[in-house]
C-alpha cells in the first residue's frame, strides 16, 4: 500500500483563498514601504548558527531548526530577521550607502515550536528596519507604520503595548547584576514567569529595595500615559541610567501625540522580550480576544556592532502575518474585501467555436480581464452549474447564430441576465460591474 504523505507537523498549505488573503496583507505591507521610503530587500532562509545564536535568546535558540551542511558547517533556518538585516546591513550598505538606511522585508521563518493557536513552525513575517538614527522620531515612525498598517487592514481596535530595556537593565547593572543573569531574567519576564524572576533575584543578593522597585514597576502599566511616567520617575530618582530610558520614553511619548498614535499605547514598565539584543524602547501589537501579538519591535542599538561593523544604531519591528491573517479571520474583516477580480468562463457552444472562443479569450486578457476556457464539460448546461459552483460572475458564450454578426452571449450569474454583445460592449459591462 503506497505511503501517505502529509504536510510536516507545524507546516501547512496555503490554498487558494488564504492565499490571496496572504497576499492582500503583503500589498498593504508593499504600500507603507513605499510611502515611508523603505528598500524592500531579500535574505537567504538559511544562515550561518552562530550569528543567529548570538543574542537570540535562550528560548529562541532552543527552538532552532540547525543542522550541518556537506562541509560541516553548522547552519540554521533563520528564527527571525534582525541578525540578517544586521549581516546584510555590514556587507552590502555600512560602507555604500548614507545613513539611515531604511530596509523593508517579507520572508519565511522557521522555530522548533509547540504548533497551537497562532503559532507555526514556518510562518512568515514583515518588517521595517530603520538603520542609523538615535533619534526617538525613528522609533516613533516605525511604531507609527505598524498602526497605519493595523488600520489600513481595518482593524478598530488594537492596542501598542510599549516599554523601555533600558529601565530594567539599568536597575540590575547598579545592583551588579550580569548581563547574562539580566537576560536570563529577561527571559522569564518575557514568560511571565514573575515569581521565578523574585526567586532569582534574591539568589543573586539583590538588595531589598531593589526587589520593592522593581515589585512596583511591574505594576506601571495602562493607558494613563502621564501618571505612570509621573510615578516611575519617583521610583527611579537614585537610578540615574534608568532616569535616562524613562525620559527617552517620555520623549517617545511626546511624538507619538503629534503623530495621532497615543491612544494606541499601554505603557507598560515591566514589560520585556526574549530576544537579547534590544537595548531601548520595545513594543507589541494586540488586538482584543486574541491571546498573542501579531507583531513587535524594539531598538537594538548594539546588535551591528557585536556582528563586526561600525557601532551603529537602529530601531524595527517584525508583523506576523500568518497571526494577522488568523485575527482578521476571527473578526471577519475580511467579509467586507474583494479579494479578486471577477471571473469569466467562456464556452464554446460546439467543438467548431473553440478556436474562435480561445480568440476571444486571448483578447479579454489582453484587456487583463479573469479569464478561463471551459474546455472539459461537453455541454452548456453543464457549464452553467460549473460556473455558480466555482463562483463565476460572468459567462460567455459563443455560438455559431451570434458569431455571423461578431457577437457573442454574456450572462450576469448574479443576475440571471443574459445579453447579445459586441466584443466593446462586453468590456462595458464589465467595467460597470466593478463599480
């Protein structure tokens, strides 16, 4: 008995309507890299280990996909972009070309991962990386993008849940506290794992007034933008580094009133992610009913530099698609979107009008009009039924009485109608349908 073959656990197929959701999103995506000026670029799946490994994160590096090559060296399909963006930033831009350097990209990824709601071992995502600018208005334009694109997909409600590195890292860097224990409890926080940070933290000897801080931050989060800066300033007052990041936020905060996004945040200071190579502000998108975000960022101002180039600094963000898709699923946004251009089938009426129905064919696509060739069902009947199965708006049908006067039958499946045309009186109605 032959073996069935299936897809790998965690892949899946994407047919054709998800399919054409998939690329409605990427359009939305290829818009706002245009009209914000960013470089769409293409980088490799797989990628050398150990620059993916560098600052990835604990959780992330459990969960790679690596493996050796015919020559031994030991490779990885990439579990996100950032590492890339940095390599290709240092090989094909550090040098060539001014700063910033704005970069856009849509690719596959790939992690080990437990398959459940949301969560794939090959998903795809898209990103925005602004390179060479400190600046907070970079940051600011980069969480500006994501909201735009959460709008122009027609999402209402959606939320921007933004914090600092810089506050929590600082705090531990005073108490003398590592960088890797820092990301090791970063880790957890990311986890939600909060008790165990405690653990940890009394572990490493923190002082008691360090834990009663940072017990207090967790709580600082919300919409109240003004209170919870006015509150962590108090907190912080013998934490000067931290002062900095929570004025960095402040600023931040200042541009996003301008830019009309400040109703999107929830600050939220005790927030963290896994990945360890952020060093500034960071962010997730949710949306409302949906238990994970579908999109993140963060700025990483150190990354280019431990990757070998010239101490650089940049700020990004990567959307999941696949988790963006699933959420406009869920909300039924897409009921409200034409996903596709109206389709035509033309009939021949007999096997004598084929040729003159492939000719007609051939001029409807010229016109870049939706067109199929009926050519496996025997009689008119039959096509009829096909083309309300298959979602056809519009039949044509050529046949020998109509030919004589170079016409030929359109039908409306919508309407049941049905008219004698010209080849441009068909276009017509067609342009008319569309409106």
């Amino acid at each position: 008995m032959p073996k069935k073959f299936q897809t790998v656990k965690g892949m899946r197929d994407f047919l054709p309507l998800d399919f054409k959701k998939f690329h409605y999103i990427i359009q939305k995506v290829r818009d706002l890299f245009q009209v914000y000026n960013y470089q769409e670029i293409n980088m490799p799946i797989v990628e050398d280990f150990d620059l993916i490994a560098e600052k990835a994160g604990e959780e992330i590096r459990k969960t790679m996909y690596v493996f050796k090559d015919k020559a031994e060296r030991t490779l990885a399909l990439r579990p996100e972009m950032t590492a890339s963006i940095a390599r290709t930033y240092i090989s094909n831009f550090m040098k060539a070309q001014p700063k910033p350097v704005k970069l856009g990209y849509i690719g596959q990824c790939y992690r080990y991962d437990n398959p459940q709601f949301g969560r794939y071992r090959e998903f795809f995502q898209a990103g925005f990386e602004f390179i060479g600018s400190s600046n907070v208005v970079s940051d600011v334009e980069i969480i500006t993008i994501c909201c735009n694109l959460m709008k122009n997909l027609n999402f209402k409600d959606f939320s921007i849940k933004i914090g600092h590195v810089g506050i929590l890292r600082n705090i531990l860097k005073q108490e003398n506290i590592e960088e890797n224990q820092q990301d090791r409890i970063f880790g957890l926080i990311d986890k939600g794992e909060i008790e165990q940070v405690f653990d940890i933290l009394i572990e490493l000897k923190v002082s008691k007034n360090c834990s009663n801080i940072l017990e207090k931050l967790f709580e600082l989060k919300g919409k109240n933008l003004s209170n919870i800066i006015k509150q962590a300033s108090k907190l912080l007052s013998n934490y000067s580094e931290s002062m900095k990041s929570l004025e960095n936020l402040k600023e931040l905060i200042k541009f996003a009133e301008i830019n009309n996004i400040s109703n999107y945040i929830d600050l939220n200071l005790g927030f963290a992610r896994g990945l360890e190579y952020y060093t500034g502000m960071i962010f997730e998108i949710f949306i409302p009913d949906l238990d994970i975000a579908v999109g993140g960022g963060g700025r990483y101002d150190r990354l280019i530099e431990i990757f070998g180039g010239n101490p650089t600094p940049a700020v990004g963000c990567a959307l999941g698609i696949d988790r963006i898709l699933l959420a406009m699923d869920q909300i039924k946004i897409f009921s409200n979107i034409v996903l596709s251009p109206d389709k035509i089938l033309i009939v021949p009426f007999n096997d004598e009008m084929l040729l003159k129905a492939i000719e007609i064919s051939n001029q409807f696509r010229e016109n870049g009009k939706c067109i199929e060739l009926e050519i496996v069902r025997n009689n008119l009947k039959k096509a009829l039924q096909y083309a309300d199965s298959q979602h056809f708006r519009f039949v044509i049908i050529v046949a020998p009485k109509e030919l004589k006067d170079n016409k030929f039958g359109i039908r409306d499946m919508k309407s049941g109608e049905q008219k004698t045309v010209s080849f441009k009186e068909a276009l017509k109605i067609l342009e008319i349908s569309k409106k």
